[in-house]
C-alpha cells in the first residue's frame, strides 16, 4: 500500500490527516482508509472514501523560532535552518471530509456472482490512526454503469490535480435528462467542450431525443472544426437546421407563420397581457392565418368587434412586423393586403409547413436535432425554441402513461439559461414561458433541461433545485458559488475553494442520482474523438483478385 498519511484527530467533516513527508497532499485529492474492524470477514471489504478539503503547515518547533531563523536568512545572518529529524520536526496536515462509506461483498461461494457493492452515507470515524492511500480504480467499481447504453459519459474520474484515464464517470442517461441538468461556469471554463462530450456520448446511447439551440454554431462542426458530425451515427441519428440556405450540410430551417399559436409568445418577446389577449381574439377569429390579418391591420369597426382596443392593435401589428420580420402592403393588386416577409425563418405560403412536424418526429425517434442559431437574433432562437418545446410538451402531456412509458426522454439545451429562466424573465410581462414550464413539470412527461449559464444566482432558487444534476466548472465569483452550492443535490459548504480553484475540463458532479459529489476531469473534444475513432473495430479488408494492367 502507498501509505499517503495517517489520521490523527478531526470529524467527520475535518478528518485530520498527517501527511507522511513528501507525499504532497493536493486540494481536492480522494484517499481512501480501510476498515480494521471488517478484516476478519475477508469477504466484504470495508472502506471509506475521503476528499482533501484543505491544507496547512505543523511544527514541533514554536513559530517565534521560525520567525526568527527566517528573519536572519532575509537579513544575511546565514543562519543554520537545519532542523534535527526534520521529517518530524516540520510536517503538514490535510483536513478531509468523509464522503462515503463502502462496504464490498466478494462471496467466493458465488462463483458467476458479482461482488455487491453498499453505498452508506458516512455516520462513522474510520479508525483512530488509520493509514491512508489513494484511490484505485478498484475502490471505485460501484460507478460502473450496468447499461452503458443508457447511460451519458462526462468524463474521467480526478482526484485532486490527477487525472484518472483508467475510471469513467457515467450518469443514467433518462434519470438525468428528465431531472434536469444545470452546467454553471465562467467562460472559458470548458462549457461547450463538455455538452459536445456529452452529447457525442448521447449519439451512442438509447432512449433520448435532444434539441440544441446552437448560438455559437459549434456542435455540429464544420471542414475546420470536429463535431457531431464526425459521429458514426451521423446519418442516423442527427439531424442539423440552419436558416442560411446556403449551408449544404443543414437542411434548411424556415417556419411557416400558420404554425405559430399565440402561446408561443407566452414570456417571449415582452407582449403585454393586453397583446397577448388581442393575440388570442385574432386566432379564435382567423384561426391560422391570424399573424396575417395582425399584419394587414384592421379598421376600428372589426377591432370593436372583436373586442381589442384599437391602440393595443397597433402596438401589436408594429411589434409583429419587428420581431417576426412580416409586414403587410396594399396596391391596386392586393386592395386588401400581401404580407411580405424579411428573411427566410418566418414565411407564407405553403413553405415551412412541415417544418416543425419534422423536428419533433426526429426528436421522438430518439435522434439529435441542432438548431443553427448563430445568424438569428436572440429572440429569434427563443421563439425557435419555444415554438418545437411547446409542441414536444403538450404532445407529451396528451400521451396516456403507456405510450408516455414508450417513448424517449427528450432533453432542450439552451445556453445563456437566465434569458428565459432569469427571475426577470419569468416575471416580467406576466408571463412563464415553456422553459420554465418544462423546469417545473417537465419531469412528469419525460421533458428535461440542460441549462447552461454563467449566472445561477439570477435563477429562482425553485428552479435551481428543479435540476437534480449540476455538473459544476470553475468560478471565480462568490456569489455564483454560493447560489450553486446552496442547491446542490450534495453538501459542498466545504468545496467554495475547491469550485473557485478548478481548471478549464476540470468539474465536480453533484447530482441525486450520484453517491457523492464526484470530482471529474472532461477530456478535450477533438482528443476524444480521435481516440474514440481510433478504437472503433476496424472493417476487415476484402481480397480481390489482382488486376493485371499491361
């Protein structure tokens, strides 16, 4: 055994461990200690798992005499800084936190059987002057997924600044995406890496279904950029929309206006109540072609009629022609009006029809669907997105509990999460929105979020505790820490230095369906898949007969 330390003192919360000279103990780093009182069972394996939580220098020696011999080697006294013994004279101690208690049965009777594994909550010391070592990939044998079909690959296991290649850290892939995941750091921390990590890793699995607002068009990738693309499953399972329709690689993504229902504005946009009502009266007098006649604009008799206030009217037809891009001109051909259309996202005619019919099939056959949103504006992208959410969810919620049982989880990643799920956006114009429907009920229909945000402290505490699953990157600022500590599924007051502390691909994973908060490391995109490709089988070569030429 690499004996690391020993305990000397401490709680369950502040294990005190002395550190064995020159096996420089790191932040972060898990150890494990056996238990002595479990030996004499050579079946079961008794063991707890610890995390350092912090570090700091002991002394035999009284600090005046350190004062001392420090001040006269800076003044030039050339003292001699020699201790006797050293190795115990000056020493340093980690504190740790005890995350888990493990007991393993190896029943040797049962040949074909499994050694079981008991995952307890730590309500126990280890024993009094244990030694300690670190971590094998053999302590860690109870996060092997059984179905890794159905499971979400984050990354590798980490253990303080060491990166354990050889210990994968998987998620049960329906448990999580219906419960939510929220994924909090500040740029340039690993945020993107990561989904594309995750979502390659989805491609691979069974049972879900993912939409991807893609604001920076970076899934996908492109002849310069690896990406989903770059999958085996490809051709079966993703699909990429893209408004420019001179991208070759997408199809293109154009949305008829006859397929947009007023509750698709609802918290998008900031339509006023009144707006939304006069919305509601338009679509229950014109059925489909509502957003048209809103265009055309109407005289103050039809306005009476239907009950809307001729200045909401206009507020309503200038706001229609901004976000929408749609306007109505007349002239001696069309006396009563043609609606013209700006750009190639909001359309007439008999353009776009299936378009939103197609990507929620797609999505219900478990495939990925990434929306190309980096040329729409950002209302655009929300509307896109709640447009396809709330078709999903109302065709979810009608499904009776058998067919419900059939289909596949669906998942919506939205970056930049406070825009739609910020305090301020779900108050403001007295409106939820889809977003935050699905963060709320979502969960009953098999409908989840990965949110992706640099402020989670803008995010009701409600909807924090909402997303089960927090996959936690670096952060400097107080305030994020704490809203993220604070809702997170375990105990982490002691990890605000740790969080503050990480580095790009470096997280820990706090999650209900994880036994501790497991610290990760999520290898870089491109190197991933080059070792993924790499050791896909490969297609035996085919011997032909030579072709003489000549």
């Amino acid at each position: 055994m690499n004996k690391r330390g020993q305990i000397i003192g401490g709680g369950l919360k502040d294990i005190i461990i002395r550190e064995k000279t020159g096996e420089n103990l790191e932040l972060g780093e898990l150890l494990i200690v056996e238990s002595a009182s479990k030996a004499a069972n050579k079946n079961i394996r008794d063991y707890s798992i610890l995390q350092i939580k912090d570090i700091e220098y002991r002394s035999q020696a009284p600090q005046s005499t350190h004062e001392l011999l420090s001040g006269m080697e800076l003044e030039g006294y050339n003292p001699d800084l020699g201790f006797m013994e050293p190795e115990l004279t000056n020493y340093v101690l980690g504190r740790a936190k005890s995350l888990l208690h493990v007991q393993e049965n190896n029943n040797e009777n049962e040949k074909d059987k499994k050694p079981g594994y008991i995952t307890k909550s730590p309500k126990r010391l280890p024993d009094f002057f244990s030694p300690i070592r670190s971590i094998e990939k053999s302590d860690l044998k109870f996060l092997e997924p059984e179905n890794i079909e159905n499971s979400i690959y984050l990354g590798d296991l980490r253990s303080g600044s060491t990166t354990k290649e050889d210990v994968k850290v998987y998620i049960d892939l329906i448990k999580s995406l219906t419960h939510h995941i929220l994924i909090p750091a500040t740029t340039g921390r690993g945020k993107s890496n990561l989904v594309r990590v995750m979502l390659w890793s989805i491609l691979d699995s069974e049972g879900a279904g993912i939409l991807v607002l893609d604001p920076h068009n970076e899934y996908y990738g492109d002849n310069v950029r690896k990406g989903l693309r770059n999958h085996p499953k490809k051709d079966e399972k993703l699909e990429y929309y893209s408004p420019d329709s001179n991208n070759e690689s997408a199809q293109t993504l154009a949305i008829n206006i006859k397929k947009i229902r007023p509750n698709h504005f609802s918290g998008i946009g900031g339509f006023s109540s009144a707006q939304k009502e006069a919305m509601r009266m338009f679509y229950n007098k014109y059925g489909e072609n509502w957003i048209k006649e809103v265009a055309k604009g109407k005289d103050k008799q039809t306005l009476k009629m239907l009950g809307i206030n001729e200045t909401t009217a206009d507020v309503l037809k200038r706001k229609i022609e901004t976000k929408l891009g749609i306007c109505s001109i007349s002239d001696i051909y069309y006396p009563d009006g043609k609606c013209t259309y700006k750009s190639n996202l909001f359309i007439g005619g008999d353009s776009g029809l299936s378009t939103i019919n197609d990507i929620i099939e797609a999505l219900e056959n478990g495939k990925i669907v990434i929306i190309d949103s980096s040329k729409l504006s950002d209302f655009e992208e929300l509307f896109v997105g709640s447009i396809i959410s709330s078709n999903i969810f109302n065709r979810y919620k009608r499904y009776n509990s058998v067919d419900l049982k059939s289909k596949p989880v669906i998942s919506i990643v939205i970056e930049e999460a406070p825009r739609v799920l910020g305090k301020d956006a779900l108050e403001s114009h007295g409106g939820n929105n889809i977003y935050g429907t699905i963060a709320r009920e979502g969960r009953k229909f098999k409908i989840g979020l990965i949110a992706i945000t640099q402020l989670s402290s803008v995010i009701p505490r409600p909807i924090l505790a909402n997303m089960n699953t927090k996959i936690i990157l670096g952060n400097e600022m107080s305030l994020e820490r704490s809203a993220i500590i604070d809702s997170a599924s375990q105990d982490l007051s002691d990890d605000n230095r740790i969080i503050a502390s990480l580095d790009k691909g470096e997280a820990i994973v706090s999650s209900v369906f994880t036994r501790f908060a497991i610290p990760i490391y999520t290898p870089e995109f491109e190197k991933f898949v080059d070792e993924y490709i790499q050791k896909m089988p490969k297609e035996p070569e085919i011997e032909g007969e030579t072709e003489l030429i000549g």
